[in-house]
C-alpha cells in the first residue's frame, strides 16, 4: 500500500470514531446542564418560597405591631379626654386612612361662644384632611380645652392634635395646633370678658386712651403729621370699643384713620394703674408701679399757672433748679406758641407740662366745640415743643363739669391752697397766705406770670421743708394714677366730676 493510501485511510478512521464519540459527549452535556437547571432551578424557587413567607412573616408582624400601637394610642388619647379639665363626648369618623376623633364640651353653655369655637375647630379638621396627601395613616383629634388665666378667669380654646403614622420608625408622630380664637369668661357671671371687667370704670378707659394716643404718635414716622387725627379719635367706650385680649397684652382696634393704625397694643405694665389685677396675668404687671409715698413723710406740690412768661419763667426755673424742685407748669397754649425754648427747658429739667387751655376761657360758659378747640390746640402746641402731650388738665377759674370734662378727657387737677398771688401781688403776703394754709397732701396754686411770685417762691420753698416737706410735683403727689372725669386737690381728695 503506498503513502498517500495509507494517509487516507487512517483520517477516514479517526473520522469515524470522533463521530461515534460525539453523540456521547452532548448527551453528557445536556445531563450536566439539565441537572445543573434542576438544582439551580429548585434553588431559587426554594428561595423565593423562603422570601415570599420571609415577607408575609413580616407584614404580618408588621400589621401586628401597627394595630398594637394604634391601640395604645387610642387608648392613650381617650385617657387623655377623661382626665382633662373639660367633660366632653367623643365623635369618631374614619374615611380610608384617616380618623377623626371630635371631642364636644358635655357642658357647652358653659362657654358663651362655642359655636364659633367650634366652626373654626372644624374648618382646621377639613384643611388637614383636604392637605393629607399620602397613605400612611393619621388620626386627627379636635377637642376644647379649658385653663385658668387668673382665679376670676377661664380660658376655652379649640386644640387640633394630629398623629401621624412613620412608617420607618414605626411610631406615631404628635404635633398639636391650638385655634387662634379664644374665649375668656368671667368666672364671676360665666360671660365672655368685656371692657368693664378689665377696666372697671369709662374713666379708666379714657386714662388708656391717652396712653393710646401718645402710642401711636411715638410709632408714627412724623408724629406733626398726624397729630390733628390723633387728637380728633373719637372718645373709647366700655360698650362700643373692639378688643382683643390676651392674659400678658391688649390690642385695641382703631377705626379708619390718617395714621394707618388699624389697633394698637398695650403691655399691661403700661397701663398698670387703670386695669384690674384680677383679670390679667400677674407677672406682666410685676414692678410697673411707682413705689407709694412715705406715710410717715409730708409731702406737698407747686403748680404755677399762665405761663410760660419769656421775662418770669426762666427766672423761676433757674430757682428750682439750684433749689432742686420739680414742679408742675399748668400752660397757656397761646404762650407756648411763643415761647417753645422754656417749655423744652422745663420738660428737660425735668418739670411736669401739663395744660390750662389754649387761651383761659371760662369753659362752663362757652360751647362745646370750642371747648374741644382750647384742648386740642394745647395739646398740639405742648407736643409739638416736647414731643408729648400732656397727661393732666387745670380748667381755668377751676370751672368745671361734666360735659366739659368728658371733651377735656384728661384729669383735672385743682388745687387745696389758693396763695391769692394773682390778688395781692405782694410777696410777704404770698408767703404767709402759704403758711398759714399749707397742710400735708396739698396742692399749692401760684402763677409763674408775676414777678412777685417768683420772688417770693425761695422764700416758700426754704419755709416749707424747714417744716418738714418734701416737693413734688402734682402728678408724683396724686400717685401717677389720676383719671379722666375726676378732680383732684390733694391724693386723699379726688371727687368725681358733677
């Protein structure tokens, strides 16, 4: 057999067995995949088996632990109800995944404006619903709630509580919204508090109306701007006024106006003297009086009337002043026009400004309108040169009543001892018609106008605390607490206007 026949030959023969041995191999591969599927296959489907009742296990613990909570919250919220102050019924409504819980007073008439309470406790309700976007779950509880200001005043007040289910922390959340609507009931009769409870008399009213008014001129950029507005404002009243009162503040609604105001707040330590302690916090009045007068010194006041007087009055301010008196100017609004530098002088020397009308009528013999004139040109005169008006009034001839009192709106302060300065125009005798009339408590009436006067005033003072007095000025004696519609002489004699 030659070469090539033999080459031939045996590739013929290994082709043939490679063939033979094909069939085998892929039937070995086909096992080892199949078996390589079966137990891969039967792996995973072991795994998800596991997982699925992995999951299960732990929905159901979940929902378990959830209901768990949940229950102890709703347990925690009705034990809430019965141990609060106010008896109430609950009201519950669930939509999807939200709850309501509505708590409602059992004794409603115990609160004079519930139903508004409550439309503004139900609007809140609506508007969380409305707002709760996701599915986690959430209970919303409206109740009233009630709490003691003071012992003669309660406070009812709608309170939103929102617990929110965190599905991560698997815990409820709690945030709580108090309504901005109050109720504050007098104890005393069970109404809702009015002005009369807080102030007591229209005369203390019209005291804070005069801090009212000084108020708004400080906060204005230009109180010369306004003034005429702020001196024109109706008179406040017990009845008409709109307030809205909180146990530390009072805001008191204004009508329309040039100054832009629409209320005006007061701390009540401002207005300390005119309001009643029993209906406000405490603390927000705390060291806002004056410390009382010795009861064991004398005291007595220096009022001059008229001026000022470009020739007397500085004289008599430079006696005071190396005297170290403080006394009270009743001035002439004509005569402050002309005269400003020595009423800033007498402000800033720490003198009281206070008023005597603009140009000394008799009050009670002239019409109302011109009497609100005299007033309010003063007014406007005296805070144009110090930047304040003046707090006190001295009608002129201390003619005086009701009607004129009511437009002067100030208190009135008269005067005990007459030094007759403006009949005798005589030192000596004003220095011993003092003298023989002077007494503890009292308000001495001079006039800065006469040379005699001021002559005879270092006289007066030496005299007066040989005799044990201390000076001061009038509004010091009457313990920074004079009122409108009342007249005083002394701080153990105020009257009542008639």
């Amino acid at each position: 057999m030659d070469k090539n026949s033999y080459s031939h030959s045996t590739r013929n023969s290994r082709r043939a067995r490679r063939k033979q041995h094909m069939p085998k191999k892929i039937a070995l591969l086909s096992l080892f995949a199949s078996t390589l599927l079966l137990v891969g296959g039967g792996v995973y489907i072991t795994h998800i088996h596991q997982s699925r009742s992995t999951a299960k296990e732990t929905t159901k613990e979940h929902d378990s632990d959830f209901n768990k909570k949940e229950a102890l919250l709703l347990e925690k919220i009705r034990q809430d109800q019965k141990e609060a102050a106010l008896a109430s019924t609950e009201h519950t409504e669930v939509t999807n995944n939200i709850q309501t819980l509505l708590y409602d007073p059992v004794q409603k008439d115990s609160i004079p404006r519930f139903s508004t309470l409550k439309d503004e406790l139900t609007t809140m309700i609506d508007t969380v619903k409305r707002k709760h976007s996701n599915q986690q779950p959430i209970k919303i509880v409206g109740q009233m709630t009630m709490s003691n200001v003071t012992a003669q005043l309660k406070n009812y007040q709608p309170l939103l509580t929102i617990y929110s289910w965190d599905e991560k922390n698997r815990t409820w959340s709690e945030k709580k919204e108090p309504c901005a609507t109050s109720d504050f009931v007098n104890q005393k009769n069970n109404q809702e508090l009015t002005l009369t409870d807080l102030f007591t008399s229209e005369a203390n009213l019209l005291a804070v109306q005069q801090v009212i008014k000084q108020k708004l001129l400080d906060d204005s950029s230009d109180g010369t701007k306004v003034i005429d507005t702020v001196l024109s404002m109706p008179n406040m009243s017990l009845t008409d006024t709109h307030f809205t009162y909180r146990p530390d503040k009072i805001s008191f609604h204004l009508p329309d106006n040039a100054t832009g105001s629409k209320e005006v707040s007061l701390a009540y330590r401002e207005i300390a003297e005119y309001v009643n302690p029993e209906f406000i916090d405490p603390a927000s009045i705390n060291d806002a009086f004056d410390t009382p007068l010795d009861p064991n010194k004398k005291y007595i006041s220096l009022t001059f009337d008229d001026g000022p007087n470009p020739k007397t009055t500085p004289k008599l301010l430079d006696i005071l002043k190396e005297k170290g008196v403080k006394a009270t100017f009743f001035m002439l609004g004509q005569n402050v026009v002309k005269n400003e530098a020595i009423v800033k002088r007498a402000d800033s020397e720490g003198h009281e400004v206070a008023s005597h009308s603009y140009s000394h009528p008799q009050l009670t013999t002239i019409d109302t309108e011109r009497v609100k004139t005299e007033v309010q040109n003063t007014d406007k005169v005296i805070y144009q040169a110090i930047g304040k008006l003046p707090t006190d009034f001295r009608p002129p001839y201390g003619s005086v009543n009701s009607e004129t009192a009511a437009i002067i709106n100030k208190p009135i302060i008269q005067w005990s001892v007459d030094s007759q300065d403006w009949q005798s125009h005589s030192i000596d005798k004003i220095i011993q018609r003092i003298h023989d009339t002077e007494y503890n408590d009292a308000i001495i009436l001079m006039h800065d106008i006469y040379p005699e006067t001021v002559d005879a005033v270092p006289i007066v003072i030496d005299r007066l605390r040989a005799e044990g007095y201390e000076i001061i000025p009038s509004k010091q004696l009457l313990g920074n607490k004079a009122k409108p519609l009342h007249m005083y002489y002394g701080s153990n004699d105020e009257r009542p206007v008639q």
